[in-house]
C-alpha cells in the first residue's frame, strides 16, 4: 500500500503557481520523497525528489517540512501541459515504488 | 542517449494465451522494475531485476514472470491470461550510482487487452 496521501484532485489557472501537498506522516529517517506526473496514457515522469532539504530544479520544487511528514510541490507556472496526474511516493533508494492514486490536476486556461 | 523503449505498443489476446511483453532499458542502468496500471489507477508493483536476477517482487501470482537479459534488456511473461491482466504495463529502468540513483524512468508501456 502507498504510505502517501494527496487530495483525488486540484484545479489551477494557468500561469498561477500550482501547489499539490502530499502527507507522509510515517516516512522512516532514510525514506525520500519523490514526485511523478503521468500524462494521459504515458509512462509516469519523473519530476523531483529530495531527503529533508528543500530541492528545486527546472521542472518544479519540492518543500519538505521539518519533521519531513508532509510535504508541497510547487510548478511556479503551471501550463495547459501539465494538466496530468501527479504521484508522490516514499521509498528507500532502490527499492520499489508503491503509487497511490495520485493527484489528478487540471490547470485552467 | 536512447529512452526507455517498449514493445508491442498494443496487444489483444484470449482468456488462457500466453504473452510476452519486451523492455529496453535506458543506457548505462542495469536495474528494470515491471508494473501493471488498471485504468483509473495507479501503477502497482510486479517485480523487478536486477543484473539478471529477480531483486523484489510485487503482490502477484507466478504466472507473472520475468527476464533479464545480459545486456540489461527484460521480458515480462504472463500466463494463463485472465480478463484482470487488461491494463497498461510498464517497465522502468534505474541505475545505481551518483545522486540521481535508483530514479525510476518509465517506459511507454504496452496496452494488453484480454479479451
């Protein structure tokens, strides 16, 4: 089972700032967070990932609370392409990823 | 650099038939997770191999089996096909050094249609 929670769905207006949370209340000390997208009948994207410092790179940016249980990604500028279904997922390097049911976002023009 | 590549893009077989379905890995990672995706939900973990040995394995039966070969390449085979094994299936390849370690890049996948 995923050790994940995010809400089915978030609606943004495009070019407004798209923040998609995710809580992870039992994320063990040596757990990442990463993030996925999948577009409609693609393969899932990788976006970011990150340990307990906030990371951020040309795609999006990952904020991680201290107490590393919850955490927001953040597309400073959402398109009409990135309406997609976002997953956030918890594991040890190199094991595998248990997905959720993921986000489903819709950015609005 | 060549992407994860995925082959047969679409397939439809009967209840009963075998299939096989075929994953090139990404250059220079040796490691290929499989997953199924119904529609409508996530994807759930089959197994995955790891210098051609199996390295995890998912919640699914051993009609769900699987390969990996030398040059990291993989096979997913299914047995005994029932109505349930309709979905996408995807494979990923990772490697295992540097920071970006074990990131998971995801293939196309191959729809399969029991009919």
């Amino acid at each position: 089972d995923a050790k994940t929670t995010q809400p089915t769905s978030m609606d943004c207006a495009e070019g407004r700032a798209a923040n998609l949370p995710c809580n992870h209340s039992t994320i063990s000390g040596n757990e990442y967070v990463y993030w996925y997208r999948q577009i409609h009948s693609q393969g899932p994207q990788y976006i970011i990932h990150g340990l307990k410092n906030n990371e951020t790179n040309e795609m999006a940016s990952l904020i991680i609370t201290e107490d590393r249980k919850s955490s927001t990604l953040i597309l400073p500028h959402a398109t009409l392409r990135d309406t997609a279904v976002y997953y956030c997922i918890v594991r040890v390097g190199g094991d595998d990823m248990r997905f959720g049911a993921g986000t489903r976002l819709t950015v609005k023009p | 650099e060549t992407g994860v590549t995925q082959s047969p893009t679409h397939l439809i077989k009967t209840r009963g038939q075998q299939v096989t379905l075929r994953c090139s890995s990404q250059s220079g990672h040796n490691t290929v997770s499989w997953y199924q995706q119904a529609l409508g939900q996530g994807p759930q973990f089959i197994f995955q191999y790891y210098r051609e040995e199996e390295n995890g394995r998912g919640n699914f039966p051993p009609r769900f089996s699987g390969l990996q070969f030398p040059n990291y390449s993989s096979e997913l085979n299914v047995n005994a096909l029932e109505l349930d094994d309709s979905a996408l299936y995807l494979c990923a390849s990772s490697g295992t050094s540097g920071w970006n370690a074990y990131e998971q890049y995801f293939g196309p996948g191959t729809r399969l249609t029991v009919t």
